[in-house]
C-alpha cells in the first residue's frame, strides 16, 4: 500500500507488498524490494537499493549525497540488504570514489539516530545501537555489536563476531572475535559469550582465547606475537582469519591488557 500522501517517483522500481507510509519520500532511481515497510518522514534518496523484508522507521535517510568535501558527483550508490531494520532518523550516506557504494548487508539492525558515513561497508548481521557514529571507509563484519554512543573514526575496521562497549572511541582497528572497552579502547577479553550463543564449539573458543592470550596478554609486540601464534597454534581457519586481518591494518589495532 502506497499512501496518496507519499511522495514516489514514477522512476523508482517498487517491489510486491510494499507499505510507503504518509509523507515519506522516494526519489528517481530507487529500487525497493518485496516486503518492505516504510514508516512515515523517511526519505529514500537516488541511486539506492532496498532489500526485501527491510523496515524503515520514521525520519530515516538513506543514501543522501555525502558529506566528503572530495566528492565531485561521481555516480555512486546505497545497497541496504535484505531483512534489515533502519531505525528512527539514522541517516546512511551514499559512496564517494573510494568504493563507490554504501553498504548494510542482511538481517542487520542499525538502530535511532545512527550515522554511517559514505563508503562504509557493514556486513550481515550486524547490531549497531543507538546514536552509533561512524566516519567514512570504515568496514564492520558479521556478526558484530556494536553498543550505542560509539564514535568511530574513518577508515578503522571491525573484526566479525566482536563487541564494542557503549560509549567507546574507536581509533584503532578491532580484530573479530574480542570485546573492547575503556578509554582508550583496549582488548578486555574473547566474545566467548556471543561465540557460544552462535553455536561455536568449546575447542574452538578456546583456540581463539589462546592466539589472542599470546596477542595482547604476555606483553610482545604485534609482530613477534603474530610469530608465535603462528609457531605455537595449530593451523586453523580462526587463526589464518585472525593473524591476517591484524597483519592487514596499517594503522594498528587496538591495545593489549
């Protein structure tokens, strides 16, 4: 159902069963997917994608030209997943030369007053609470939590499956599978709660727990830690991830206990 207080364009490809509440606003080159419902005063800009099953609360705006003062109107765009639910007046800026796109994956919740910048890229089924803040280029993996009030600078990434306490500054990027806290932002232990939950096994855990006791507990530096790991540890798909997600950050990860 569209409202006849809606404002649609004629362009924009609008899928079966879709709900476009009063006075919200859908520009030219949209593209909405089955099964979406749009809450009222939220506002689709061009060059966006909406995936099937997403809600869109009231306020949202998503894929408004960004805010890089580089940006010379190269053709970019927004790609909202499937299943994803944007809350009250977050707003999500479309890509720049970078990467061109703005991504959200699937099945995330991206929750009241969050900002992603341009050409961040958020995987599935991630959580980003209340008032999140995050500047452009920054890339979050599945599965990560992010809790609310949580400013992030740009460029920075967040590893899969970890947890961002609320209120923290991240400037550093965050290997998978950790919980940080503090200022400043510092490794405070393995996800293991949340690994259990998604169904990891206890040996698995545990090797995660060992790679990261070498990594930020027994006080080396990263690149004899990333050594040892790869002498002491037997060789897993959670130890390649690891070890190689924090070799690729060229401006460091966060701090050690």
């Amino acid at each position: 159902m569209i409202s006849n207080l809606a404002s649609v364009h004629p362009k924009a490809k609008i899928g079966k069963n879709v709900t476009i509440s009063a006075f919200a606003t859908i520009y030219e080159d949209v593209e909405i997917g089955d099964n979406v419902y749009i809450h009222p005063n939220a506002v689709i800009y061009p060059d966006t994608v909406i995936g099937e099953g997403c809600k869109i609360f009231p306020g949202a705006i998503i894929g408004i030209i960004n805010q890089d003062l580089k940006y010379k109107g190269e053709k970019s765009n927004t790609v909202i997943g499937k299943n994803t639910t944007i809350r009250e007046y977050a707003t999500i800026h479309k890509g720049t030369a970078d990467r061109m796109t703005t991504k959200v994956g699937d099945n995330c919740l991206i929750m009241a007053y969050t900002h992603l910048g341009h050409d961040c890229l958020v995987g599935n089924n991630v959580i980003i609470a209340n008032n999140g803040s995050l500047a452009g280029h920054i890339t979050i993996e599945d599965f990560a939590i992010i809790e609310g009030v949580v400013a992030a600078q740009q460029f920075v990434n967040i590893g899969a499956h970890s947890f961002v306490a609320g209120a923290s500054l991240v400037r550093k990027s965050i290997p998978p599978y950790i919980r940080v806290a503090r200022e400043p932002l510092q490794f405070i232990g393995v996800n293991t709660i949340g690994l259990a939950r998604r169904g990891f096994d206890k040996e698995v855990i545990k090797q995660i727990e060992d790679i990261y006791r070498i990594i930020f507990v027994r006080g080396h530096n990263i690149t004899n830690a990333l050594e040892i790991v790869e002498s002491e540890i037997p060789d897993s798909q959670y130890r390649k991830e690891i070890v190689g997600f924090i070799r690729n950050q060229k401006d460091g990860i966060v701090k050690g206990i």
